[in-house]
C-alpha cells in the first residue's frame, strides 16, 4: 500500500472509485455532500453513523451568556453543529439572531462560515485547518487585550484554543451548545461487509466505530481522515493512517480519497509494464 496521500492533482478520472466501497461513519444529514462527491468518482458508498448529536443536559450557562450577549465583543465557533445548535436556543430564549451583527463573529473552515450565513450573519473565515495554536495566533491580530469572547461548542471540544487565548489576556466564556454521544443503535449488519476506504471525522467517531468492529477487521482496509485531530486519534488507537486532505473539507477528503487511488492505479500500470 503506498504512503499517505495529502496533495492531489487537478484533474481526476471520474470513474477512479468504480467497484469501490466506502464507508462514512458521519450521520446521514451530515453526509449527503460528500457521499455525492464520491458518487461522481463511481464509488459504492456505505452510511453508517457512530456518532449523534443531541443537545447539552443543561442550558443555563449558554443562556445567560446570550441574555448578556451585548456583554461580548466577539464569538468564535469551529464548527458547524456549534452554529447551528447555538443559534436555534437563541430564537428559544427569545433573543434575535440580528443582535449579533454588531460582534466580531469567527468560523473554522467555510462549512462553518455556511452555517453563520445560513442565520442572517457575517462571519470571518479563519483557517480550515483546526489546530488551536495556529488559530490562537490569527485570533491574536484581531482581537485585544481583555476582549471578552463567547466560545459555544461541544462537550468534547479541545480546550487548547481557549487556554492559548487566556494566556494572552482575553477573556473566554465557553459554553456547552451540544453534546456528542455515540448513536443508540448501530445497523451491524451493514458494517460486516468488506470496505475498500473507511473515513472519520471526528476523534469520536473513531473511538466508536472501534467498540463495534475489531481493529484485526480494519487490516485490509484504507484509512481516510478529515485533518490533523482525527488523524492523531487514529494513530492513538491503533490505526494507520493513509489519507489526509491538505483542507479538512468533506470534498477535499473525497478528492484525496480519488487522488490516492488513482495514484494507486498508476503504480501498478508502471510496475506491470
């Protein structure tokens, strides 16, 4: 099996993943754009979720940090589900979405900057990369000292970026808007079949996927992970990684997903010849 893959080329055969099966352990809403993408490269595309988002077992701290939101100069948000499950308890404690504009809104990655425009709202496109260090220093330029900053996210969130923003003087509420729980049934049946590609998103969804299938059942099996987080939650457990997008996207997943075995398929065209 060839090395990790993380850069691909611009053009790619639209048929590269015919007869391939690949698994998406994201919930089916989630999937529907990259299961697409890898439709059009002719792959078999398998839904299994091992992940579930439901809302936090309380919600008194983020309310009262929305009923005080004209208290915040600024509200960061890394990822789309944050976005989503925030603003729709702001509409249930009766505050309105438009009384944000006048706050500095930050997203990670354009699929979260999507969801903030999705609630009538403007949001600044940080890095589709998350690593809290590097997204502590962007956040650095724009915001000073003492600023008070809203952090909704969920309970497994990394707590580096808030920490490396504390460090230097700003002041960050964070607030629970979403919990994420492995799903209360599993459709096992789907996951006894061969796969040519598994593919995480989250650290989660590793940790989950593995207390249904054994890691021996994996072997044959290649690994594709959305960015850096997931990939070290991989290797944490056991897994060997072989694909990771150089922008933790779904399409560019799907894309390295193509590239990788295009990439294969050449290797052998050249060493048969």
């Amino acid at each position: 099996m060839p090395s990790k893959q993380q850069s691909e080329p611009k053009k790619i055969s639209s048929d590269v993943l015919k007869g391939k099966t690949i698994l998406v352990t994201r919930s089916p809403e989630q999937a529907v754009e990259f299961s697409k993408r890898l439709h059009e490269y002719g792959a078999n595309v398998v839904v299994v979720p091992t992940v579930q988002f439901v809302e936090p077992e309380s919600w008194s701290e983020c309310d009262e940090a929305v009923r005080g939101i004209k208290g915040f100069d600024s509200v960061i948000f890394t990822s789309a589900n944050a976005v989503e499950f925030f603003f729709k308890r702001v509409d249930k404690v009766r505050q309105q979405a438009a009384e944000f504009q006048s706050l500095s809104l930050y997203a990670v990655g354009s699929r979260t900057q999507e969801a903030v425009v999705h609630f009538g709202l403007k949001a600044e496109v940080l890095t589709e990369q998350y690593s809290g260090k590097a997204l502590a220093e962007a956040l650095k330029q724009s915001m000073k000292k003492n600023s008070k900053v809203l952090f909704p996210h969920g309970n497994l969130g990394n707590h580096e970026l808030p920490q490396l923003l504390r460090e230097t003087g700003i002041d960050v509420t964070e607030v629970v808007v979403y919990r994420n729980v492995e799903p209360t049934t599993h459709d096992q049946s789907l996951l006894k079949q061969h796969f040519d590609v598994i593919t995480f998103f989250s650290p989660s969804s590793i940790k989950n996927f593995l207390k249904i299938v054994p890691k021996k059942d994996t072997t044959d099996c290649v690994i594709a992970v959305i960015g850096e987080t997931t990939e070290k939650a991989a290797h944490a457990s056991g897994l060997p990684v072989h694909i990771v997008p150089k922008v933790s996207t779904a399409n560019d997943l799907a894309d390295a997903i193509a590239s990788f075995f295009e990439h294969l398929t050449k290797e052998k065209t050249f060493h048969a010849s």
